[in-house]
C-alpha cells in the first residue's frame, strides 16, 4: 500500500488509498472543522472544513495547510439596543501540537518568524493539518498582528496574511522535507506559493505542473487586487524581480490581479458549480495563457451534517419518524430563539429559515422589501408561518451590518419572526435541523455554488431559491424544492428584484396548502430532497472527483 508523504510524526494514520497516493497539499484561508475552532467566516471556510473530512474519509495522501488566527473572524453578539455588535476575543487551542517548527519569511523586507502548529488527524476526522501563526514572542507588535484577525481589514496587512499563507505554507513543506505532486489553492490566497516555487526552480513549467486553482468568485470585479509595485515592496513576490514575475504572469500593467497570475501559474483550474464554470470561461476568456477551467461542483460532508434520526428515517422511508423527529429538532432549535429573543416558536408552524453570510448580492432583506406580502405572510393565523434570519457580516461592511440591523428593527414586534446572532457551525447546523424551508435568494449567477442548501436538504428542509449555482444541478421544481424562475437578465436591478421578491410569494403559495392542508405531498417532497441530494452532493464525491479530474 502507498505511504503517507508527510514525514512520521505528521504521517496520515491510515494506509492511502491507491486511488489517491498522488500528494497534495490544500491551502485555504480558512477552516471550518469543529465548533470549538473558530477560524473560519462562512462558505469557503464550510467547503474548504468538508473537503479534509471526506479526504480523511476517503484515505486520501492530503494535507491541509492554513492560518492560526489568534482572534479568528470576530464574535458576533449584540449591542444594548439589540444591534449587532462586533467583539475580537483572543482563542486559544489546547489541541494544537506545537511542531518545533520555525522559520521566517520576508515581509516589507523584514523577516517575520513564523511557528507551525499541527492538528492531528484523530481530534476532528480530518486529514492531517498545519496552521501557521506569527502571533510569537520572535516578533514584534506589528508582525504579530498579521495573523490576528481573519480578512482583516486593513489591506496592507492582508498582504502581509497573504505571503505568510503562501510563501510560509512552501517553507513550511521545505521545513518537513517534501514538495508534493499538487498544491492545490483553494481562491488565490496563497498564491505566494507559486513564486516561492518559482523562486527555488526558476522554471514556470516547473510551478505550473504542480498548481492546480479552485475559483469561488464569479465575477471579475470581485477578484482581488493591488498595486503591482506595492506587492514587489511587500516581498510577495519573495526575490524574484517585478521584471520576470511581469513575464511568468504576463500582466504588463500596474496592478496585479491574484486570480489572474492564479489562471496563469497553475496547469488547471476549477470552478464549483456547473453555472459557475460557464460564468468563469466567459469571464476569462479575452485572457491569453490562461490554464483550461473546468468544474468541480461543492459538497459537504454528510456524515458531520446529518441528524442520524432524520437519517434512519430517510433510509427506512417512514414519513411519521421523519415528521416526528423533525418536529423534535426544531423544539430544540427553538430554545436558542427564545434564549436570544425572548419569543416562543411553535413546533407545528411552518419555518422558514435564511442563514449565511450577510452580502448585497444574497439579499436577506428580499422578502420583506413589499412590507404589505411580508405581513400579510407573518401575520396568516390560518397557516402560520415562522422566519428565522442569521448571518455574519463582514465586521466592517456596514451596509451588510445595516441590513442585518434594518432586520431586528422591523421584525422586533413580531412574535414569529426572529434575528439570531452568533453564526458558527454550532447554529448553522441547529437551523438546518429545525428548517422546514431554507430559502436562498442571491442573484443569479453572482452565487458561485453555495452550500447551505445541501446540508438543508440533508436535514429534511425543502430548498425556496432562486436558480443559481449548486441548485442548477438539483433542483426540480414542486419535485425537490420551490423554484424562483430566472428573470429576464435585460430587466433593471429593481425589476428584477421585484421578480424575485414575487417568485417567492407564489412558491409560498404552493408551499403552505402542502404543509398544512397535504402533509403526505408535504413528506414525499421532503424525502425526494433528501434522497436527491446524495450522494453527489457529499464531499466524498467531491474529493473523489478532485483526484479524477484535477489532481489526475
């Protein structure tokens, strides 16, 4: 059998699949594996936790490489006036094992000492991990700082995360004595790797043979960017002279887009869904020297997701457990609300819930946008419905911290409506398991996939969204889930908004006869989701595919 690459105090502590023996190592800026460590923000973090679940599952020879962040993403909580708040409180992990392991990298021209932690295989499930910090007495205050918070706000230190991840992630494969077959950059973060590659070797060839580059963003005014000048100042580019990175990258200009050196430096590239792969071809394709883009379309991890109540019963198709289980988990999601708002939810009404990251293109505040439907929807004593709303803005997006706060202003008289704050994995998974509909509205085209939905779906909630990124590939309207029909693309952004904010309004209409007047329609549609959505949409499938078409 082949061996793990990684040497033997960080070995995998399984025998590799043979399937899966190539080498890889994952960077990601973020991680969300477990509750307790909270390095993470929200949907690349979820994918990106899932994807080191399944390899481990899956016997893959992975290993996952990211950032120790001191503060992590922020806490969020509320204000006196029940108003979001932002807190940074300092974590601390005592599951880490310190690796020995310290070297420096050069940021601004200043070598910054930067210390490996290692998160064995056995504490979460997941494939061996490293997590790098420069939060260490070797450095001063100002170094320490880069990998205080995640996605900090200031974009100098951003910088400085960016070549620790990269550039620290390579000499910390130097450090372990290894350079596997494919380094695998999840977004462009770590791109900093590619020029410490090509730093050692001198060679494109030689970086791109190795690189491989999974885009999240589809757009291209949502790629990151920066003066190419202020990055050869900040050493992003490790010794190599802005001379020869404008020719392995081919950007003649002044500002370096990360996405675009990614396309360039990396032999392929992937989207995460069907619809995300056309958008980024199309996106690209007045680009010269790009690598091919294909697709690999998100998953999640379903044995971390699923409630094994709600499972047994989807495997046995008994609609009574399911309905009775149900029923039981969204009781308990329902103590949460009530510890956070003071109201009392009914087990029997029907819930619909909205949860993920706060962002203008997600549009949380859709359905109450026409205030006389949304309450005329709340305030339906004949078929009653509840609505739960939970997400984390960016800390210094202030108008997504408006929105959430225009939120709890105008839902605060109503007793079936409710604002909770604190959205992690612990309550991400509470609200999937007390759904009875998870409703996704972003515009079309601007979710690359999106992930929330499976998980829901995994949990027996009926999936309300507009038709974009993974729900292309799953959705059958009244079949598996409601479906909002794709405005015209022509129309102005308020008429479109306005489709939307109707489309939702009829799907209600066919969703409450179902649930209150056909409960047998009601389960069948539920059990054909949960059906539906595995197993192409667990992440055993996904990694599976990662070595068959990316890695391979």
């Amino acid at each position: 059998m082949p061996g793990s690459f990684l040497p033997k105090p960080f070995a995998h502590p399984y025998e590799i699949d043979p399937k899966f023996s190539k080498s890889a190592v994952y960077f990601s800026c973020e991680f969300a594996i477990d509750q307790i460590f909270k390095i993470y923000s929200g949907g690349l973090g979820f994918l990106a936790g899932s994807h080191m679940r399944s390899a481990a599952a899956m016997r893959q020879n992975v290993c996952g490489i990211g950032m120790l962040w001191t503060y992590g993403y922020y806490d969020q909580a509320r204000g006196e006036e029940r108003e979001m708040a932002v807190q940074f409180r300092k974590k601390q992990y005592a599951f880490l094992q310190d690796t020995g392991i310290k070297f420096q990298v050069p940021v601004h021209g200043h070598a910054v000492w930067v210390k490996a932690m290692f998160l064995p295989a056995d504490v979460f499930g997941t494939v061996p991990m490293f997590f790098l910090t420069t939060d260490i007495d070797e450095n001063d205050g100002l170094s320490r700082a880069i990998t205080h918070r995640l996605y900090d706000n200031d974009p100098l230190r951003r910088i400085a995360q960016y070549i620790v991840l990269g550039a620290g992630g390579a000499r910390l494969l130097e450090e372990l004595g290894v350079d596997p077959e494919v380094w695998h950059l999840n977004e462009a973060h770590g791109l900093a790797a590619a020029f410490r590659v090509y730093e050692k070797h001198r060679s494109l060839e030689e970086v791109k043979k190795r690189f491989v580059f999974t885009t999240h963003t589809p757009e291209e005014a949502g790629n990151e960017k920066h003066d190419f000048k202020l990055l050869h100042d900040f050493s992003f580019f490790g010794s190599v002279p802005m001379a020869e990175v404008r020719k392995v990258t081919g950007i003649a200009d002044d500002v370096f887009n990360h996405s675009l050196a990614a396309l360039r430096l990396s032999h392929l590239s992937n989207a995460v869904s069907k619809l995300h792969g056309d958008v980024s071809r199309k996106m690209w394709e007045s680009y010269p020297d790009i690598c091919p883009i294909t697709h690999v379309t998100n998953a999640q991890n379903g044995k971390f997701w699923k409630d094994r109540g709600l499972e047994m019963a989807r495997l046995e198709g008994d609609t009574a457990s399911l309905a009775s289980r149900k029923r039981e988990l969204k009781s308990r999601l329902f103590q949460t609300v009530a510890n956070q708002t003071g109201k009392l939810f009914n087990p029997d009404a029907l819930t619909i819930v909205w949860a993920r990251r706060f962002a203008g293109y997600k549009r949380p505040d859709l359905i109450t946008r026409d205030i006389r439907m949304f309450r005329a929807l709340v305030n339906n004593n004949e078929r009653p419905v509840q609505i739960i709303w939970a997400g984390k803005p960016f800390p210094f997006d202030f108008g997504a911290i408006e929105t959430f706060n225009h939120l709890v202003q105008i839902t605060k008289d109503y007793p079936n409506v409710a604002v909770l704050v604190g959205y992690e994995l612990e309550l991400s998974r509470q609200l999937k398991y007390g759904a009875d509909i998870w409703l996704n509205n972003p515009i079309v085209t601007r979710e690359a996939s999106g992930t929330s939905g499976m998980t829901a779906a995994m949990n027996a909630a009926i999936n309300l969204s507009t038709y974009d990124g993974w729900v292309c590939e799953f959705s059958k309207d009244d079949h598996n889930s409601f479906i909002i029909p794709p405005a015209d693309l022509s129309l102005a952004p308020d008429a479109r908004d306005r489709h939307d904010l109707l489309g939702f309004y009829e799907a209600m209409e066919k969703a409450l006869p179902l649930y209150y007047d056909d409960p047998e329609g009601w389960w069948k549609l539920v059990l054909n989701s949960m059906n539906e959505v595995v197993p192409f949409f667990d992440s055993d499938r996904m990694v599976t595919e990662y070595y068959e078409k990316i890695y391979a």
